[in-house]
C-alpha cells in the first residue's frame, strides 16, 4: 500500500488528516459500529435497539444515534398519527455503504472470540 501524499479532508463541516481518520470519526466509538450492525437487517425502534445492547445507557444511546443521524449515516423517522410516539431507525443509502465494513469487522470479532 502506497502512502498518499497528506491532504485535510472535509466532511460535515469537519476536517480530518487522512481517509481513515475520517472513516473512524463518524462511525469509531464503542457504540457507533454495534448500532449500525443491528440496523442492517432493517429499521429498528430505539426500545429495541435498547434491547440489543443491554449495557449501553440511554444518554449514550441517544447521543450515538444523534451524531449517527447528523452525519448522514442513519434516518430518524418520527410517526406522529396516533399515540404513542413512534420513532424509526434505518441506515440511510449512505449509511448502507458501510454494510460491507461492518460486516468485515463483525466477522473479524467472530474469528478472533474465544468460545
């Protein structure tokens, strides 16, 4: 791999030194990637969310998925017909280009887990 010569990289109104550091800004983190893993399948309502991460706190929950949705990766659909509040959570189409990373990191994990 040959190194590229070094350029500022804006995204979002964020610079970043080089491609991967801008990769590891929007989606780097302990929660960012285990969100978007459960958002390949398809939408998911943040209670059930909640449930496939047990140990994550609600505010740390909330503020993941609001950078998440700020940066473009996920689509927050708010349903206002009939009580209670309905609130969606999907990967947008830029959010599914990263499906393959995802993927490549979760079989990563697979392989290297100690059973």
């Amino acid at each position: 791999m040959e190194l590229a010569e070094p350029r500022i990289l804006k995204y979002n109104g964020r610079e970043y030194p080089c491609c991967a550091s801008l990769t590891m800004g929007i989606i780097g983190g302990k929660w960012k990637t285990v969100i978007l893993y459960h958002l390949i399948n398809g939408k998911l309502r943040y209670n059930e969310l909640r449930k496939c991460m047990p140990t994550v706190t609600e505010r740390t929950l909330a503020l993941q998925l609001q950078a998440l949705e700020e940066d473009g990766i996920i689509l927050r659909e708010v349903f206002h017909k009939k009580p209670p509040l309905k609130v969606e959570y999907s990967l947008t189409d830029l959010g599914s280009t990263l499906v393959p990373l995802i993927q490549a990191i979760a079989n990563w994990g697979d392989s290297v887990a100690e059973n």
